[in-house]
C-alpha cells in the first residue's frame, strides 16, 4: 500500500482507492457478475462519494445504501447510476426516494402497495433465513398478496435475498438459494435484477452470482471467503508524549496495567472517540518503528498508550499494515467492518487516488 506524507493531523486513515477497485475487480472476475457496490455508512466509513467515483471505471450497474440520505449524498456528489436502499423505508422515506430517484427494497405487503402506484422501479426483498427484512419464504398469505400486486407492475426491477453464511456454511447457503429459487417460480414473472451474493458468495464463483452481486467489505479490505483483499486502510496516530515509567508505576484509568520494571511509554493522540475500540485496553497491539507495540492499560477517548521508545511526532499504524485489519478486529474481539464503520468524522480521510 502506497503511503502519503504525514500531515500534521493526530490522527488520519490513508484510504487505497486503488485497492478499492482492484478488489472490485477481484469479484467481478472471480463471480463473471455485474457490480452492485454496497457503499452505505460513508462507503463502510472511507468515503462513499470517494469509492463511487473511483469504481466508475468498472462500470458497475449501480450503488447500494442503506438509507434514504445516503443516496441523496451520492445524488448530490453527482452519481447519475442507479442506486438501491438496502434498509426497510418508513412510509415518508419512499417520498424522498421517489424524489431523489433511488430504488428502494420493498419487503412487506403494505410498502410494496404505497409505493406501486408510482410507477418507479423497486427491488423487492425476499427473507430466505436471516430473518431480518423482507417477504418470509415461507409465508404464503403474504407472498400470494405480494404476487397479486406485482402482477403487471411497471416498476419491478429486481429481486434479492440475503445469505446470512455465506463464509462459514456453504450447506446453509444453499438451502437459502433453493427457498429463493422457490420463491421466484411461484411470482409472476422474473423482474429483470436477481441478486443474492455479497463478497464472500461472489468470490466463491458463479453459482450465486444471478444478474448482479453486492460486494461489501471486500472491497475495502476485509477479508471475505478466506479470500484476502488488497489492503484499503491505513490508521495512523503520531506520538503526543512519551514517559519513562519504574516498576508499580500505574497507566491510564482505573490503573489496570502495573509496570514489571522500566518500561518506555509513549501516547498515540488517537482513542476510542476515533475509533480505536476500548476492548483493546492491555490487549491488542499497534506497529511503529516496523514493530507491533503492546496496549497498555486503557484506551482512553483521546489518548491510547503504548510501550515504545518513540519520539514525539514519529507515526503508529493501527490497523493496515502489520497489524492488518482483521488482526487488529479478532484482538478487539469484534469483526473489520464494525472498526471501519466506527472511524469518526475527526479522524482526516487521505486518497491515494485510482489510476
């Protein structure tokens, strides 16, 4: 991964646009489907205008949301191509769709009905397992209803489920394609957009892929379907003040971690109001000095302490280089999409630009 300059900033993630596509294109070829990029919470918290515009050279069909004001962002930034809300829409939520031209997912009967008369394209949702959102497979009252509604509907584009396994139970996501195979032979018709298969369904091949696939983390570099993407991510923290510390010297709040002896602190201006999970606290590890460098005590909002002989100003990594991304989400005891997601508005967003 190319690494910009420092800035002055405590704090930034330097975001591989390049990788975005090259992991982009990884799935394209691996599952000979049709891009739909899931774009929602700010592009997994890099940049959804920044990764739209950068996955125009594939030509994908279109973006996915998750809610009304996401698509109107893109609208805003210029994105022209169509894009689907993900997440059930409350009944004023389908006005600024219609207003903002974006599809919403339809998955019950009375949304499907307000919305109809518009005339405007739609996906409808299928719930095949994860018991979430959407027409239950198995719910024959309301997919009869459904049925009659979309019986000559102008505006049905698509129809998608959702593989709630698709990295750990092949057996369990192929019961959930047959529910949704199921499920469209007793429809009306087949609306021009079958999906179903996010990363870890697409690169797994063809089989899933129908006439679009919705890669998600993929794409900025969480692994998916014991596949490892090109990195996307770089967090990094400079050194604010350092310390030498004697042995029963506490560090940080609650004095949870005791020094053994002498030991070299020095404090990343990075916390968890940045991002940096609290369940690191004595536990996980960050790079600097082309080391990783153990946690010590508790992160704290601003500030996270690290044994290191460091200078002030000298540059931690996070997450994204030796520590990766899905290193660092096991020791935090979560999963990489929840550390990208939860990168705050403080920390500065740096593109390294695609060719």
């Amino acid at each position: 991964m190319t690494i910009l300059e420092p800035t002055r900033q405590r704090a930034w993630v330097d975001v591989d646009l390049t990788a975005v596509v090259s992991n982009a294109r990884t799935i394209a070829n691996r599952s000979r489907g049709r891009l739909l990029p899931m774009v929602k919470a700010n592009g997994y918290g890099l940049g959804a205008v920044r990764v739209s515009r950068a996955l125009e050279v594939l030509e994908p069909w279109g973006f996915g949301v998750a809610t009304p004001a996401e698509g109107a962002e893109l609208r805003a930034a210029g994105i022209t191509r169509p894009i689907v809300v993900f997440s059930p829409v409350v009944p004023s939520g389908l006005a600024e769709c219609a207003a903002q031209d974006l599809r919403p997912s339809l998955g019950d009967v009375a949304s499907l009905a307000a919305w109809l008369p518009s005339g405007k394209p739609f996906h409808l949702e299928i719930d095949t397992g994860m018991a979430r959102a959407g027409l239950r497979w198995s719910d024959g009252t309301a997919l009869a209803d459904a049925a009659r509604l979309l019986a000559g509907a102008s505006g049905w584009e698509g129809v998608f489920t959702h593989f709630h396994s698709s990295d750990t139970d092949p057996a369990a996501t192929a019961v959930q394609w047959e529910r949704f195979e199921m499920v469209l032979a007793a429809l009306p018709s087949r609306p021009p957009l079958v999906h179903a298969a996010n990363s870890a369904a697409a690169l797994a091949g063809t089989r899933y892929a129908a006439d679009l696939v919705r890669p998600g983390v993929y794409l900025y570099g969480g692994a998916a379907g014991g596949m490892a993407p090109q990195p996307v991510a770089r967090l990094c923290a400079r050194v604010v003040a350092t310390r030498q510390l004697q042995a029963g010297d506490p560090v940080s709040y609650g004095a949870s971690w005791i020094a053994p002896g002498p030991v070299a602190v020095a404090t990343l201006g990075i916390g968890y109001a940045d991002g940096v999970p609290r369940s690191l606290s004595n536990h996980g590890a960050v790079e600097l000095q082309e080391r990783r460098c153990p946690i010590l005590g508790r992160v704290t909002m601003d500030m996270t302490m690290i044994e290191s002989d460091a200078a002030v100003g000298e540059i931690a990594t996070v997450f994204g280089g030796i520590v990766t991304l899905d290193q660092q989400a096991v020791a935090a005891g979560t999963i990489s999409y929840e550390l990208l997601t939860s990168l705050s508005a403080r920390i500065e967003r740096r593109y390294i630009e695609a060719p």
